[in-house]
C-alpha cells in the first residue's frame, strides 16, 4: 500500500509494483482460508468442505463498506471542487463500476489509458475489482475441485483405506496444481498480448483480469505449496525447520526482497520491455517467494488452528512479531488508506493545480489516514465484526440499506447534472486524428491563391479548436479562399515525433495514448493541398520536460528543449516551404485566468516567445518563408504576458481555445483572417 501511494504521489517509480505484491499476498491467503476449511471439514464426507455463502459474506462485509462511503464522498466532493460538468456523466459511470467491481473493464472498454494525464478519481479501482472477481471466481473453482478430489478419495477409502493426511496433500495438490496452470496460461497470455501490442496500447494487459490473475494464482499455488502447509501437516522427511520462526526461508528471502525493493526504485510503468519480457511475472515469483518465506502457520494447540472461524487468515511474520503499533495500525487500514488516497490526490491536484508536490504529498497523505481512520473505526471495523453499534441486525441491515441508496442517488445524481459538452471536447484524440485524416471537402487541390488564400491549421487543440469552428466557405472572411484543419487534439509539437510527456506519476507516457504519431500524415495530407498560408498555434505543451523516442529526457524551459522545440519548427517551416507554403507561428499570448498556471506564466510566455522568434528567424535563414505573428493590443492589453482584452475573451472566454461556433466565426472574422491577409500581403 505504502509503495503504492508513493508511486502515485511521484516519490517511487516503480511503486506500482505494490500491487503486485498483494495480488501473489491475496491469493497466498485467501486460498490458506479455503483449505483450512477443508482441513477442519475433512471427516464429513465429499461436497461439504468449504461454506461460500460464509466465505462471500465474509468478503462482502470486509471491502463493500469502504466503497460505499468512498463513491459517493469522491462523487460529490469532484463537483465541490469543481470537476467539469462535461465529464459528470463519465465520472458517474466510473464511479458505479468502482461500486460493482467492474472498473478496470470500465476502463478498458472506454479505451481509457491508465497513463492518462488527466485520470479519473476512480483509477485506482481496477485492482479492487480484479481482486473482487478473483473472490467471486476462485472459490467455487477450489470447491469443485475439492469435490472431485474427495469423491475419488471417498470411493478409494472405502475400498483400500486412505490417510486423512494423504486425502488433504491429495486436495492440495489438485488445488495447487489448476492454480499452476491457470498462473501459466495468464502469465503467456500477458506475454504474447503485449508483445502484440503497440506500446501505447499496454493499458489493456496492465489492467486486464485475464493478464493480471497470474499474479494472484501464483500466490493460491504458493498456498498449496510444501511451504504453504501448516508444520503437522508436512510430508513424511519434510524439514519443518526451515519455515515459520525458524529462519530458514526467512534467510533465503533476502535476496528477493533486495531485488523487489530495487525493481520499485527503478522499473517504470510505461517500459514496454517490462510487459514483454516477464517483469510482472518475474514480481510475482519473488513476491511468492517473500510470502511463503515469511508466512507461520500455527500448529495444533496454538489456538489459532483452522476451527478457528472464518475470519482467521495466515499470520504473516512481519505484522505478527516485532514491528510495533504503528505498522499494525496502518495493515488495519492499508485498504481503506489505498482507497482514499487517489481520489483525494486527484481532487487536490484539480482544485489546486499549483501546489508543490512536497505540499500535494502532506496533505494527501494526511487526509487518507484521517478518512481511513474514521471509516475504519464506525464504518468498516463493526460491520465486518458485527459488534458496536452494528451488533444488532435492526441496526446493521438498515444501515446497508441506507449506504447503498446515498450511493447508488449519488451515481444517478452526478449523471444527471452532466452537461452537454462543446463539441471539441466530445472529441477524443483517436477521432480528432480520424477527422485529420480525412478527404477535406472544402479544399479542393488547385484553388489556393485564385480568389484568396488557402489556409492551412495545424497543432494541438488550440488549433484544433479554432479549426473546427471556422466559418462556413460562404462567410470567410475577405481574402480567404478556404480552410482546412489537420490539427489533433492533445498533440502537441513533439508528440508525432514519438516524443512523451510526463504521465503524472513519475514516469512518461505518449500523449493520447500513442493516437499522436498519425498527426504526421495528417500533415502531410494536409501540404498536399498546396496552401498559400500554414498556421500553427504552438504553446500549451511546451511547458513540459520531454523524453525523446532515444530516451533522452529534456527538462522544461532549458536550453536543450529551445534546441528541441526550435529544429521541430525550422522542419516543420521547410516542409511548408517545400509545397510553397507559408508557415507562420501565432505566439503565445496573454491566456486568459481559465489557463493553468504554469501556461500563463510570464517567465514562460516571454521564455517560449524568445524560443519560437529564433526559431523563424533560422527558418528563413534556411530558405523558408517564415513568419511570427504576435496579438497586438486589439488582443492583449499590456503585451504577450498581459491580460485579454475583451474582444479576446469573447472569442476564447477565459483560455486559449475557442470554444464554439460563433466565437470561432468572430475569430476568424475579426482577427485571424485580417492578419493573415495582411501578414502575406506584406510579403
């Protein structure tokens, strides 16, 4: 858990395989449950060894709570921080997938990344729902099995006489052998899958339950394992010495536990080669070894045997001997710590998008222990034990009637206060690169400079926006003949170029999930045209550090991305030039208070102005006709690190993009397409 929210946080680059770890701990343990029950029912005869309603009660009453307080807290806590009403709508589902244990298909079917710049509250969930499905699924496997097993050990004890002892390492066996299997077919499949895949297309294997469960089915075949056996229970010559407290294993142990501690200090989500070479495998083998290393099983006499109830589990040595309060205290509330945490981040990060990391960090952490100590203490801890004031069931049963209503109206609640979104951002990269992509019908080859210019829009959404809300052929403005967008939304300068952009957690990811490479041809489709004028809006991701396809990562703002960002524009410049283009570069300038801090910087403004008036000034230098065109004060009071005037905000409202038809009409009417005229007309 710990390493998890590090890895979020951005402290431990390869914390994400915490939840690894728990997976092979999950499956360890759980499975030890089902054959302590089948060791304590062993004499009753086959088909009665393992009670699922009492298992799957026990699991309800320890994860649903949690969740039912969580959603609907993070639903309405999103709209008190002001989450966008376009996006209430996929919020909502996310958060009903979190309540029914579906999110991490939620996720895939969405064609969500989980590398994501801008991540739902509720990510975090597709590890509980695979956790949950291994709980619903797992069990009547192990039964079926046992029931096999103990109707051909039933039949030949009848006959020739067979041990107990001989009859539960049979059950063992048999249940480690399908849990073997299973973790070998998954852990192929994971191979092969994403060596089939494209390295932006990884979100399907790292979230999949049929690419994840190897883990988990390692820890259940563990659990079947010599070392997963309580000590009386061991085959005859089996040195019990070297489990439990003994030290043995312990000492081996070592070696996997360095190795774990250094792949999370090292390993990055979003290395290819760590899915398609068996990383994830490789985790879970040595989490399996740490586990069966560290695990005591208590013997006969010990009171803690497997009469002991439902809800004994394996001691694990690290929490039951040596390591104080305080480490006990956070095992207790390690699921409900991991559950608050990311949302809260989120939140944070949204509402106070400026706040240091160091400070996001303290107050993160902070709040998840604060919540998972009250949600612990009233919620989670009395309705799991069914004591305090959940100890009568007049009091318990309304109160999972009551949760479940606050957090099902909360779902619908937040559906309904979406609102209908602009059409921009009802767009994804994937069809705002379709639409790049496409046959234009508005730019027919040939008819550029007749009756005007053809114009030709790249870039990111800011370009994007501006080229969609164009005006209609008929209502261009004076001197403009046609206009044709092949911007893509989230692409910024570098992103055809397989260029990636930190990923929020530490590490780099491509941007839309990889869809940005096609922005190149894109481009190129669009020079085929033969415009008089190519016009591009560059800025918004410039703010960045980058990592080039090579590896070299570029920090922002430093003299290596000026020589970056300026050889991307000086190529970009002399492709124009090559179709007898026109390539001019509109600054960035005087963003409105709706724009993230870091863009609106006035280091930053006058930082990337510098950067892209040199780089047209070695474009022409290099043969090309390149332009710089700045806002004057019809756009920005005060100059490029001013404010907007208000003319600009009623073409861009409080940001850099245009957000509709008629302010898109007016932008081009009023200021975008007098310039250009005048820009090439000064020529």
């Amino acid at each position: 858990m710990a390493a998890t929210v590090a890895y979020h946080l951005g402290w431990l680059r390869g914390g994400f395989l915490g939840v690894d770890v728990f997976f092979v701990l999950s499956g360890f343990l759980v499975t030890s449950l089902l054959l302590a029950e089948v060791e304590s029912a062993s004499g009753t005869g086959p088909g009665r060894s393992v009670d699922l309603r009492a298992f799957w009660g026990a699991r309800l009453r320890r994860l649903t709570p949690a969740v039912v307080v969580v959603t609907p807290t993070v639903l309405w806590a999103a709209r008190a921080v002001g989450w966008p009403e376009s996006r209430l709508d996929e919020l909502a589902v996310d958060g009903a997938a979190t309540l029914s244990w579906w999110q991490n298909w939620r996720q895939i079917l969405a064609g969500q990344s989980y590398w994501d710049p801008a991540p739902s509250p509720f990510r975090h969930a597709w590890s509980l729902a695979i956790e949950e499905q291994y709980y619903l699924v797992w069990p009547v496997i192990a039964v079926v099995v046992v029931v096999i097993v103990g109707v051909l050990g039933h039949r030949r004890s009848a006959q020739n006489g067979v041990r107990p002892l001989r009859a539960v390492t049979s059950t063992r066996f048999a249940v480690g052998a399908i849990a073997a299997f299973g973790a070998g077919v998954s852990a192929l499949w994971h191979v092969v899958l994403a060596r089939r895949l494209d390295a932006s297309e990884l979100s399907r294997v790292y979230l999949g339950t049929d690419t994840r469960a190897f883990a988990i089915l390692i820890g259940c075949a563990t659990a079947c394992s010599p070392w997963g056996l309580r000590p009386s229970d061991r085959p005859a010559g089996h040195s019990g010495a070297t489990v439990g407290r003994g030290g043995g294993v312990r000492a081996v142990t070592v070696l996997p536990v360095l190795t774990l501690v250094g792949a999370m200090a090292t390993v990055r989500v979003d290395d290819a080669r760590f899915f398609r070479y068996g990383g994830f495998v490789a985790v879970a083998l040595l989490a399996s070894m740490v586990v069966a290393g560290q695990a005591d099983r208590p013997g006969p006499g010990s009171g803690h045997g497997p009469g002991s109830g439902p809800g004994r589990r394996a001691e694990l040595a690290w929490i039951g001997s040596g390591l104080g309060t305080g480490l006990s205290w956070l095992g207790t509330r390690s699921y409900a710590i991991y559950l608050w945490s990311w949302p809260m981040q989120v939140l944070a990060a949204h509402r106070w998008p400026d706040t240091s990391r160091w400070l996001l960090s303290v107050g993160v952490v902070g709040l998840s222990l604060g919540l998972a100590e009250l949600s612990h203490r009233f919620v989670e801890d009395p309705l799991r034990r069914r004591d305090r004031w959940a100890s009568q069931a007049r009091r318990r049963r309304p109160a999972w009637v009551v949760g479940s209503m606050v957090a099902v109206a909360s779902v619908v609640g937040t559906y309904g206060a979406a609102s209908v979104a602009p059409a921009h951002q009802r767009l994804d990269t994937a069809e705002a690169l379709e639409r790049a992509l496409a046959v234009p019908t508005t730019a027919p080859a040939g008819t550029a400079g007749e009756d005007g210019l053809g114009v030709l829009v790249t870039g990111d959404s800011v370009s994007f926006t501006i080229g969609l809300y164009k005006p209609e052929p008929e209502e261009l403005p004076n001197g403009l003949k046609w206009v044709d967008s092949r911007a893509v939304i989230g692409c910024g300068l570098l992103a055809a170029d397989r260029w990636e952009y930190p990923d929020g957690s530490g590490g780099f990811a491509p941007p839309s999930s990889g869809d940005c490479v096609g922005q190149a041809e894109a481009e190129r489709r669009g020079l085929a045209q033969r415009p008089d004028v190519v016009v591009t809006f560059p800025g918004a991701w410039e703010t960045q550090a980058a990592r080039s396809p090579e590896g070299e990562v570029v920090t922002a703002r430093s003299t290596r991305m000026a020589e970056v960002l300026t050889d991307n524009l000086v190529t970009r410049a002399l492709d124009a030039h090559r179709v007898g283009s026109t390539f001019i570069v509109v600054a960035w300038a005087c963003p409105g208070e709706g724009t993230p801090s870091d863009r609106s910087d006035p280091e930053f403004i006058s930082w990337v102005d510098r950067v892209f008036r040199s780089a047209m000034e070695r474009a022409r230098r290099a043969g090309a006709d390149a332009r710089y065109l700045e806002p004057g004060p019809e756009s920005c009071e005060g100059g490029i690190t001013g404010t907007p005037t208000e003319d600009r905000r009623r073409w861009m409202a409080d940001s850099n993009h245009v957000l509709g038809w008629d302010q898109g009409k007016a932008f081009w009417n009023e200021w975008l397409g007098p310039k250009l005229v005048d820009e090439m007309a000064s020529r």
